[in-house]
C-alpha cells in the first residue's frame, strides 16, 4: 500500500474503534462523528487507491461506498428509518454487483452461487417467523446481498488475483455484517452485536475499497 493509503487506513481504524466504543459506553455525539466520518475516510480511501484494475471499477464503488455513507446516516438517527437504510445498502450493493461483474461478467462460475444460496436460504429461515410487515423488503435484500457475494466469489475463482480477493474478503463481511443486523434486530438484541456489526461491516468497506488496486 501507499502511505496515503495507510494513513487513511489507519485513521479509518482509528474512528471506526471509537464508534464502536461509543455505541456501548456513549457519548452519543461520537457516534454522530464517527460513524460517518470513518465511512468517508474508505471513500478517501478509494479515491486515493491507484492503478484500477477494471476500468468503470473505481468509479462504481465509489458511488456505492456514498449510498453506504447514506444508508449509515439513516441507520444512526433517531426515528425508524430502517427502511430508508435499507434501500440505500441495496443500491450500494447493486453498485457492488456491477462493479465485480467488470472482470468476468455476471453469472460467471454459477456453481458458486450454491453455497451462498445455502447461507442466504437459511438466514431467510432464521428470521422468517420474526419479519411481520417486513418481509419483502427482507427478502429483496437478502437476494441482492447474496447475488453480491456470489459475483465477488465468481470473479475470485475467474481472476484469482490479489485485488479480486479483498473484493470477495468484503462481500463476506459484508454478508457477516448484515446477518449479525438482522438477527440482532429481528430475533433479538443479544450482547455484543454493535462490535460485530459495526467491526465486519467498516471491514467490509475498507476491503472493497482496496480491491479498485491492482
């Protein structure tokens, strides 16, 4: 990496600990400064990272990684606006898809779709009883998120390179991240969730990030 992209890294790190520490210990007012701020320190991040692997590729994660910082705003203030979070985090990751689509093209490999069909099948059946009203929103995302980590898979088994693997690194960071949100609201809070959440989904980001480099 170039030092601008480990200063920006660890400055990521650094904010997105704080977040994390606030969300269980407060103040309150650091998780309305860090949470964004540590989002926008991985589209610095992107931005700054060099030599593009796939042309078209830097600039759809970047306007994914803006839907994300969207869809953190949403998800941090007061008020129920899960639904407006939600559709943010599926633009991004249709951004996403697009984006790991670039190098081998869409449905490319599609027996890697079986195992995350098997993970996202059996998410679905977890939360299932517990969706109520949200059901179709819940299923559409789960199809787009999982449609996303099998791209990133299939373009790893296509390529095989260094930056196809952080791409895939984040999808399944990605994809932890999301569970873990989903059970943690649906199911139930349990102890422990925000570190997971937060620590999977910052990982995810900073991976997809790096994954623009050759």
């Amino acid at each position: 990496m170039t030092s601008t992209q480990i200063s920006l890294s660890v400055a990521a790190a650094a904010t997105a600990v704080l977040h994390v520490r606030a969300e269980f210990r407060g103040p309150r007012w650091c998780v309305y400064l860090c949470k964004p701020l540590t989002t926008s320190l991985i589209i610095a991040l992107a931005w700054f990272t060099p030599n593009p692997a796939v042309d078209g590729y830097r600039e759809l994660v970047l306007v994914g990684l803006v839907f994300s910082l969207a869809g953190d705003v949403f998800l941090m203030l007061p008020g129920n606006r899960f639904r407006a979070g939600l559709a943010s985090f599926l633009v991004a990751h249709l951004l996403y898809i697009a984006a790991f689509s670039k190098a081998v093209g869409f449905g490319f490999a599609p027996w890697t779709a079986v195992p995350v069909a098997v993970i996202a099948g059996g998410l679905l059946r977890s939360l299932w009883p517990h969706l109520d009203g949200e059901r179709a929103p819940v299923i559409a995302y789960v199809v787009v998120i999982a449609t996303m980590g099998w791209q990133a898979l299939s373009q790893w088994v296509g390529v095989e390179t260094a930056w196809a693997a952080y791409a895939l690194v984040g999808a399944a960071s990605f994809m932890l991240s999301d569970a873990t949100l989903a059970i943690d609201r649906f199911r139930g809070a349990f102890g422990g969730a925000p570190a997971l959440i937060l620590g999977s989904y910052y990982a995810a980001q900073w991976s997809i990030a790096l994954s623009i480099g050759r």
